[in-house]
C-alpha cells in the first residue's frame, strides 16, 4: 500500500478533499431545497397517475408516471456516484439539469392528467 495513490481530481496532488465534502450550509440547503421540492413534485405526479382523472387509472396516465420513475433513477444513480466521490464535481450542473427536466416533465404529466386546456 506504500504505493497507493490518492485521487487529486485534476488538481495535480495539491487538493485531496472529498469531492461532496461540502462544508458551507448553504450548499446543504439548496441540495436539501432542489431535492425535497422534487421528490414532492414527483410523489404528486405518481399519485395524480393512478387517481385522476376517474379510479381505475387510464393505462396512458400509468406509463407516463414509469417514464418519470425512470428518468428519476438515473439521477439518483448520478447522485449516488457523486456523493461516493466518483464524479467529477462538474456533473453537479449535469444533475441539476436533470432535476429541473424531472420537475418541467411532472409539470407537463400532472396538466395531462387533469385536462388542463
């Protein structure tokens, strides 16, 4: 293990911190804000699938409601590798990105499913 390098992440050995180590609070609030709002965003979506516009739910509505738990486990993925510290730190803007696409995609399904003209 005498030879064991340790990661520099581009910075050529003079930064060994962690990668998600953030230590400032604000960075927790806005990762805590982003992410609580679109987990709820999500969560309203699903249930709005399989409720409106009448019980049982149209099949339509149900393979929407897939298609966003799809697009979500991919950011969660992202997410756990950036937290692992396997990410660069320019993905962060990648899986913001993401959530914001999550969020307008639940925004478009959720006035789908009440026929909003």
């Amino acid at each position: 293990m005498d030879d064991f390098t340790t990661r520099t992440y581009g910075t050529s050995g003079l930064d060994n911190r962690p990668l998600f180590g953030e230590t400032s609070a604000r960075d927790r609030i806005i990762n805590l804000a982003v992410g609580g709002f679109t987990s709820l965003v999500v969560l309203v979506t699903v249930i709005s699938s399989f409720v409106f516009p009448s019980l049982p739910p149209r099949p339509l509505n149900v393979f929407f409601a897939v298609c966003i738990l799809l697009a979500c486990g991919s950011t969660l993925v992202l997410i756990f590798w950036y937290r692992q510290g396997d990410l660069e730190p320019k993905f962060r803007n990648l899986i913001y990105y993401m959530l914001v696409s999550i969020v307008l995609l639940c925004l478009c399904a959720n006035l789908y499913f009440h026929d909003v003209r």
